[in-house]
C-alpha cells in the first residue's frame, strides 16, 4: 500500500487555514497538503501520499544510509 | 542526492545481495506488510535474486483488498443515490462486492469519480452545493492523515454536503493476529516504511519483544527493500530480535506527531472486518461523534448493512502467509485481474495481481 | 447572425443562418448540411474527390499498384486540444499510421463527423484545420466525409472516424505474424507521451508537467525504410495500451516471445514522474506517434540509422529482441537483470493510491 513519492517543494501557500505547497517530482508538479510538516521550507524534500506530506525527507539521514550501504560488504559477518 | 535513483542503484543492490547472501544459513520466512512492497519486489524481481532460504510471504498490507465487503457493497449503494457524487481513489473501483463493482455504477449511470486525494474530493463538494458528495476513505495508517484533513477542512468551513465512508484500518492489530496464530509459519517482518513515517516505530517494540520476532521498517526501492531483508536475516541468523529501521530518510522514531494529533482529533480505534480475514479487534479507526455528521454511514443509513463474502477463494490464507497465490486451484483460471475472485487479486496491490502480472 | 432583419410591413421575417454553433439542423441533409459544408468543410478541404460532390469518390489507381491497405479507426479525446495535438490531428495521424503499418503509402482518406449539439464552430473549424495541416503532412487528401448531429447531452463536442486507403508495394509487406526468433525490436521514439499528456490536460488528477502528444504522421520513417523493404518483419504502432500491449499482440500473432531490455527504453523524466506519482505502468500508457519495428538482427544497426535520420524518429533506440518460447510471452529484463512479464493494460488505466 501507500505509493509515496518524494518531491521537492517550490511553492508554500495558505489555502482556507491549511499550509497547502506545490511539490516537484522531476518535472511533474501537483499541490499537496503540508499542513503537519511544520518545520518545512521551498527547495526541502517531502515525502508525498495521496496528496498529503508524510514528513520530510531527512537528506543527511539518506547520506548516512548510502554510506553505510557501501561500506556493508566491509564489515566481517 | 536522488532519493529515488540512489536507492535503484544496481551496484548498490548487488552488494546488499551479496551481504544477504552470505549471512543466511537457516531457512526463513518473512512477511511484507504493504502492497507497495510486493510490488516493487515484483516489478524488479528481487525475489528471483534472494538466496533459496529465504521465503518472503505477502501481508494484508494492501488496503484496498482487505477493504471489507460489506463496505464496498455499502459504497455501491450509496453511489446508485442519484443526488450523489461517488469519489474514490482509483483501484477502488474495480474492487467487486457482493453483486456489483463501481464500474458498473458508473456505466448504469452513477456519477463516480476518481480523485488523486481528499481534499481534491472536498473540492468537488464545494462547487457542488446541491449535491452530495462523498468520499470513500480507505487505507492504513499512512492514508489516515490525507482522508482526516478532508473532515477537518470540511468541518471548519461548515461544508454540509460533504461526508466519508471511512474504511481505515491499523497494521499492528493485523501484525498481532497472524503471529498469534497456532499456524503461524512468519519469523520476520518488513514493516510499512509509509506506515511509520505517520505513526514512528515504537509501537512496534512491544510486539517485537512480545513474539521475539525481528522487525525492519523498509521502505519501497529495490535497496530499501534488500537493506531491510538484510537487517531481518541479520536478526534472525543471530537469534535476536528487535525493532531496526532500515528506511530512515523518511521514517524517525516518533514519526509525524503533528499528524498524529490530527488522527486523535478525528478517530477512535473500533473493531473492523478485513476481507479476507474477518473482524481483527480494534484493527480499524472510525470518527469520533463529534464528527459523525461527516460519516457517510450514518448520512446514508447503510451502517447495518452485512455481507457474506464468496467462499470460493483463498485470500485469507495468503494475506496471513498461510499459503501463496500459485497455492489456490482458480489462480490464473477463474480468478483473473479482469475476472478477480477475491480481495487479492482485485487490486494492483494485491499478492495474487502482483503474481498474475510480474510472474506466471 | 447576418439576414435577420426586423423589417416593416408584412414580409416574413428571414431565419438565422446560425453560423456560431452547430445545429441539429446542421445534420438534417437539408440546406443547412450543404451550407456547412460549403462554408465550413470546403474551406479546409478540397480534394478533386470532394470537389465531385457526389456521394462517392471516383479514384484513380496507377498501373503498377496491385494491392491496396484499407484500415479504420474512430477518435475520441477529452479535451479535444491538448498540448501537442488535438482530435482533429489524431484522426488523420491514427489511420495514416495504421497504414503505414502494412507497408502502405497512405493516399485518401474518408472523415465523418459526429458533431454534437451546440459546438462552436470556431472549435469544428479549429479542428478542421489542423486536420487539414496534418493531411497535407502526410502527404494524403480528404476525398469523402459525413455529418451527422447528436442532441447536446449524447455526444462529446465531436467524434470523428476516418478511413484510410494506401497503395502496398509488392516488396514491402510487414506483418504482425512475421516476428522471427532473433529478430530485434526497435522504437521510434520515447513511450508514454500521448496518455500523460491528455491527463494532464484533462486537469482531473491536478497535475502539470511540460509533455506534449508524440500525435504524428510517421510517413517518413516508413520511406526511410525502403532499402530494407523485404527484410523488415513487423510495423506496428503502439497506441491505446502501449507498448506492453502491442508487444503482446505481435508475441501472439508470431507465437514467439519477446524479451526487452528495461534501460533502452526511451522514456522522459516527465511522463517517468507522473507515472510513478499514480503508480502508472508506462508500458502501457498511450502513444500515437511512435512505430515497432522488428527487422532481423543483422540489419538493426543500419535500420536504426535509417530511423534516427527520419522526422519523429530521432530518439529510436533498439529496444529487444525476439527469442523462441512455446507460448507468446513479453519479458522485460530490469535493471537488476531479473526478469518480469509485461501484460497487456487489463482495463481501464486507474490511478493508485497503494
């Protein structure tokens, strides 16, 4: 279930009392509600279902996932 | 970064495949509790490069199949209203119920649309005063938030004609259910990554350490899903158990609070039915009663409606990972995507569609 | 509205001649049929066959033309433009095509309209001229039509159907039945655009992405074809059900399997991005400019060539090939290097949520 997709936002807007934004996803651009991403400001990424912010995408987080990826084969099993 | 593309990365995946299969020795089953995971395991063959050990089993984890029958022959009814305008997401439509589907609501003359979210459905309602529109608001836990904001808004703003079918149902009743089965064969789970980045992951420590059974949150590309396989057998080969989470650019521990309290706002846990399997205590969410105004059960008197479902197919079965879709006589001969018996093969998202489509 | 006067005395007042929208009367056969097809129709189309105004066309057939293709299609769009297209190009762009499937040169084409009740003729005569255009762009002419007129409320602005008739060169004759184990697949172009497209126009689902329809006439792919004429198996276009689901008719029809390689597939990131946003299969979503080609191993590179050298064939890429199987099969290899089966679209291209 819960096709998810992360896109980027470049555009916040209030829309009749909810924080309403517009999401880029490569090129494709659809309205999605941001209203329980607080903490979110244009150019962050967020991870979009149904129309609604699940959360923000947490970049340093997926750098650390990455780099501990890579490395897995290093560590003695 | 590309949080897509560095998460398909070829290279990447053959690495944690090859991690996988040097750390399984045992033979393991593991369950995915979201459609969208068999999906992608489907679509990108995963499966086909996991070692012969590990056997991974297809939760209830697609909303849309386990979406009870009596809802849908709920929804059915109140689509044929004339005065009203039926919106759903898209898979819904297809879903049969006990008589009819949707679709052929619409072709004998139904005004059903399909919408991408609630609000977009909200909308609809607000320039069209004089009809009554309604939504049918399944899905887990992930969903919840998007269908809630509709009521919210429509609250707020006093739009009357506006009202919900809820169908919402919770992963971790289910989770519960199947491990406390006599038959329960699953030793692991890849739990909903979307599922978690609403509710967080803890509560999924207790059932961890209730059934000492490991459990990785995971997300939906090929190496999110080979990273959590990794970090279940990892578990499971050493003997230990625990909640990792292996999706953790969209998934933290407490999860989206502020969406949280939105949940709490508008719903109560109640008893719900998930075809296929039948009533799962407290497994579903329903509007509290200052909201009732909002249920499309109560506005429609459908709410005693009960159906009896068909006892030809064997979704039940796979949805708890008791058996596969290959397992059951009618698959790929009676039961079809065009000509589905059950819940799982009704949906895209189902275990028996995704079989039909990517393997035969 | 010219000729209505409100004049003195006894004379009857002169009727509208409703030149703005369409009539039912417009499809009665009486003078308002021939007034509208004299001042609407004939100004975009005049082929000697329309200009013999009678009930059929009389054509001409050269000496050395033995065999003639003759294909029908009916085009229906909401919304009747959209950016790259609108019907009235889709219907000449259809048939020209399926055509050209066959190996044909496209020559004539019939056009019957289904008008409903009320459209502006500004519309039907915008139609009418990007009909015209991509006529004259396929180097075919419009030598017979219909009208008719439905109430307001049973039809959906305009329906169109179009025959196509071609000549068939007795060395060029593809077919689908004629794929051959180690034959490769090659496409003309990328997959996808004209289905993303016209959802985004129809503005339903709310999204906006800079795609236009691939709607095309692939006239001159065809010709570029020519030197390999007797080598070139199957031409097929990928329209309604996209690619998985002509792969699929061609895998049928030849009894053999196909297997495609995920990467080679020429897709945008657009029409990628709406397709993982509703959880679209891209293999099967709407083309109506791109072509099939399955042509022997050995020549592939060269038809390629051949291919990118044509108009609307600049990004063709081999795309798989033709592998023996004891029941008809469409594989796609994956990035992975695992294996899938594409399926032909069941239904209806549904959204998902999940």
């Amino acid at each position: 279930m819960c096709l998810g997709i992360p896109g980027k936002i470049t555009k916040i807007y209030d829309a009749d009392g909810i924080t309403m934004g517009i999401v880029e996803y490569d090129g494709a651009l659809r309205e999605a509600c941001l209203s329980t991403v607080s903490d979110v400001a244009i150019g962050d990424y967020v991870m979009v279902h149904a129309g609604f912010a699940l959360c923000k995408m947490d970049e340093e987080e997926a750098i650390e996932t990455l780099r501990a990826f890579d490395e897995i084969n290093e560590i003695p099993l | 970064m590309n949080f897509i593309e560095d998460f398909r990365n070829s290279d990447r995946a053959k690495k944690l495949l090859h991690s996988i299969h040097s750390i399984t020795h045992k033979k393991w089953v593991i369950m995915e509790m979201c459609g969208g995971q068999t999906h992608s395991m489907m679509k990108f063959g995963l499966d086909q490069l996991l070692p012969d050990q590990i056997e991974i089993v297809h939760g209830p984890g697609c909303p849309v199949c386990v979406t009870a029958l009596e809802l849908i022959d709920k929804a059915i009814l109140i689509a044929k209203n004339k005065n009203v305008i039926f919106t759903s997401y898209g898979d819904m439509l297809r879903v049969p119920g006990s008589n009819s589907d949707l679709f052929s609501v619409r072709a004998a003359g139904g005004d059903i649309r399909v919408v991408y979210s609630a609000l977009d459905a909200l909308q609809i309602a607000r320039e069209n005063p004089s009809r009554e529109v309604v939504f049918f608001g399944i899905g887990f836990e992930t969903t919840a938030p998007a269908n809630g904001i509709s009521i919210l808004q429509a609250k707020r703003l006093g739009i009357q004609n506006y009202s919900v079918l809820v169908s919402q149902v919770r992963v971790p009743p289910a989770m519960e259910l199947i491990l406390s089965s006599p038959n329960n064969r699953v030793q692991g789970f890849l739990a909903a990554g979307h599922v978690c980045s609403v509710m967080g992951i803890e509560e999924y420590v207790p059932i961890s350490n209730r059934y000492h059974v490991p459990i990785s949150v995971t997300g939906f590309e090929p190496v999110d899903l080979l990273a959590g396989i990794f970090e279940t057998i990892s578990m499971l080969e050493t003997n230990s158990w625990g909640v990792k989470n292996a999706y953790s650019r969209s998934v933290s521990e407490k999860g989206n609070i502020e969406a949280q309290k939105m949940l709490d706002i508008l719903f109560e846990p109640c008893d719900r039915n998930w075809r296929g399997i039948g009533m799962i205590p407290m497994s579903g969410w329903r509007l509290r009663s200052e909201f009732q105004e909002f249920d499309a059960e109560e506005r429609f008197h459908v709410a005693e409606i009960q159906s009896k479902e068909s006892e030809q197919c064997i979704a039940g079965l796979i949805l708890q990972g008791l058996k596969k879709p290959a397992d059951c006589k009618a698959f790929q001969r009676e039961c079809t995507p065009q000509h589905p018996l059950g819940a799982t093969m009704v949906s895209s998202e189902g275990a028996c569609s995704a079989y039909y489509k990517y393997r035969r | 509205m010219t000729g209505h006067s409100l004049s003195e005395g006894f004379s009857c007042p002169l009727p509208f001649s409703h030149h703005e929208a369409i009539m039912l009367g417009h499809g009665s056969g009486g003078a308002m049929t021939a007034e509208l097809i004299q001042r609407v129709f004939l100004k975009y189309f005049h082929s000697d066959g329309l200009q013999q105004k009678n009930d059929a066309a009389n054509l001409a057939i050269p000496d050395n033309i033995h065999r003639i293709a003759v294909t029908t299609d009916s085009h229906i769009v909401t919304p009747l433009f959209f950016p790259g297209g609108d019907i009235g190009r889709l219907a000449v762009c259809g048939t020209v095509n399926d055509l050209l499937t066959a190996g044909a040169t496209p020559k004539w084409l019939s056009a019957a309209f289904i008008l409903e009740e009320g459209l502006p003729i500004a519309v039907l005569e915008q139609i009418l001229e990007s009909m015209k255009k991509s006529a004259e762009e396929a180097q075919v002419e419009i030598v017979t039509g219909d009208t008719k007129v439905v109430e307001r409320g049973k039809g959906d602005g305009i329906f169109i159907n179009t025959t196509g008739i071609g000549y068939i060169a007795e060395n060029f004759q593809p077919g689908g039945e004629k794929a051959a184990p180690g034959d490769a697949v090659i496409l003309s172009g990328t997959i996808g655009d004209h289905g993303m497209a016209v959802l985004c126009a129809r503005g339903e689902l709310g999204i906006r992405a800079d795609i236009s329809s691939d709607a095309a006439p692939l006239n001159e792919i065809v010709r570029n074809l020519q030197p390999f004429a007797r080598s070139v198996h199957v031409l097929r276009d990928p329209t309604r059900g996209g690619l998985s689901t002509t792969l699929n008719e061609i895998a049928n029809q030849s009894q053999v399997g196909i297997e495609l390689d995920e990467k080679s597939i020429p897709i945008s990131k657009e029409v990628n991005a709406v397709c993982e946003m509703l959880g679209f299969d891209p293999y099967t979503t709407a083309n109506e400019g791109k072509m099939i080609i399955i042509v022997p191993d050995e020549i592939k590179q060269d038809v390629l060539l051949a291919i990118r050298r044509s108009k609307y064939g600049e990004n063709a890429a081999i795309i798989g090939r033709v592998f023996p199987n004891h029941s008809p099969i469409v594989l796609l290899q994956t990035n992975l290097g695992t294996h899938r089966i594409l399926d032909p679209l069941p239904g209806e291209l549904l959204p998902r949520i999940c």
